[in-house]
C-alpha cells in the first residue's frame, strides 16, 4: 500500500484492494515518509475504512491531533461494543477524540456534569456500560478516576454511531423519550420497573419512533390500519390511551408533527403492556 495522504507520524490514507479509502495507524508509521512512498508493513496497528459520509475533514482535521495512546483505548471500547452493537467507523475517531479531550480536563480539574446522566443509564443501559468500560481503561493506564457523567458522554458517541444521527440529534432524541416517559410516569403515578420486557420494548420503540420524528418521517407500513382497529383499542385500554392523547399533544405542539392513527396504537398498546402489573 501507498501513502496517499499523510494525517501525522501515527497515521495515513491510503487505498486498500479493494479501492476503497483507508486509515491505516501505526506508531511512527509515516515518520520521514513522503506521499507516494510504501507503507511499513510492520507498523501497522490499526486500518479501517473511510466511509465517512459527512464532515469528512472535521474527522480527518481531529484525527491529526490526537495522540496513538488513546486510539489504543476506543479500539478496546469499540470491539467490545461490536460484540452486540452495530457500529460505524467513524466512532473511532470521535471517540477518541473525546477521550482525549476528557483526559486533559481532568488533567485541567475541568470536570463536567451531564444533565442526562440519569436517562443514558436507563434507555442505553448497553452503550453506558461500555462508557464506564472505558473509564475502567483510562483509569488503568493514566491513574485518572473519571465521574459517571463521562461515560454517559462517551455513550453519545456510541449512540451516534449506532443510530447513524449526529451527536446533537441523540441530546435531542434522548430529551424526547425522557419528556414522554415522564408524560406516562406523571399520568399513572408511577415508577418503571427498568428491568421489566415491556419498559425495554417501550424505550426501544420510542428510539425508533424519535428517529423517525427527528428526520420528519411518518411511520411506514405495508397495510393501512383498520380505523375500526384504533376504536377497539381506545375502548380496551381508555386510560392508556388517553395518556397518549398527552403525548400526542405534547409532541405536536413541541416538535410540530402529527401521530398518525398507526403510531397512536402502538404507543396505546405499550404503554397499556407498561401499567399491567402496577
């Protein structure tokens, strides 16, 4: 392989053989290297695609600062996370950046407090063990003890990744489902049983369901629903529904989108599962 571009001692673009653009990493891989010249075989550590759609030099322009120590620590995080999360390349470089940018706060006494540390641990409960894994890690190598609310940023990034929405939008997305579960809670006078299927299908359907809102998609179905379906359900489950009739004018008058019949019935049915055995 050929250096087509070098980023810094540690790191360059190339083409693998299947044409596509690669980040190869190395410990001084492109140390006294010019472009056009061979690729050191030996020093290669980490190399993976570049398919960055978007802000493509903003992740190229991070890659070039940050040191090869804490790209080291995300490979870790993020082959733990491929383990039953998919996942894009990109999360590499932000991730480790975020690392990188976290240590020398702390390193500063620059200690942030994230206001949806509560929500990340209850409706990513995956992606925020895989935050304190890697805080495990930084404290491992750099003595440094990080607060919980680190791993629920360094969870964003995991989030971002997996649901292929920018950072700000998963702030947004997780804001949402927070607003609508405390609609449900409010309503019912109740706490959820985090641990319980139907609390879990819940969030689950409402990650999706803020996705779709995000990007201003109505839900897609192959079959239009029975109307007479909905009349059945607000009967059978009237204060459910009528709960989601909040949520649906919450959601109109804050974010200006209009439930269909479809998406009423299925929050309808949820939050019906959700109150069962209170």
């Amino acid at each position: 392989m050929k250096i087509r571009k070098i980023l810094n001692n540690n790191a360059v673009i190339t083409l693998n053989d299947r044409k596509e653009e690669v980040i190869v990493m190395g410990k001084g891989i492109a140390y006294g290297k010019r472009t056009g010249q061979d690729i050191d075989g030996d020093r290669v550590i980490k190399t993976y695609v570049l398919n960055i759609k978007n802000s493509k030099d903003k992740y190229l322009n991070m890659l070039k600062d940050i040191p090869l120590e804490y790209m080291e620590i995300s490979s870790k995080v993020i082959e733990k996370a491929r383990e039953e999360l998919k996942i894009d390349d990109s999360l590499y470089i932000s991730l480790t950046d975020h690392i990188h940018t976290s240590i020398e706060r702390y390193k500063d006494k620059l200690i942030l407090k994230n206001h949806l540390l509560y929500e990340v641990k209850t409706f990513y409960p995956k992606e925020y063990k895989l935050g304190l894994y890697a805080l495990d890690l930084i404290e491992e190598k750099y003595g440094i003890r990080m607060q919980n609310d680190e791993a629920a940023f360094l969870a964003f990034h995991i989030i971002s990744s997996e649901m292929n929405r920018n950072v700000e939008e998963i702030y947004g997305i997780t804001d949402f489902i927070r607003s609508l579960t405390d609609i449900v809670k409010d309503y019912f006078h109740m706490e959820f049983d985090l641990d319980s299927l139907a609390y879990n299908r819940f969030i689950t359907h409402l990650r999706f369901f803020a996705v779709r809102l995000f990007k201003n998609q109505s839900a897609s179905s192959n079959e239009s629903l029975d109307n007479d379906l909905l009349e059945i359900m607000k009967e059978k489950y009237v204060e459910p529904y009528l709960c989601v009739s909040k949520m649906q004018n919450y959601i109109q008058k804050v974010y200006s989108y209009v439930l269909s019949d479809e998406e009423v019935l299925y929050l309808t049915i949820h939050v019906a599962k959700i109150i069962s055995k209170k």
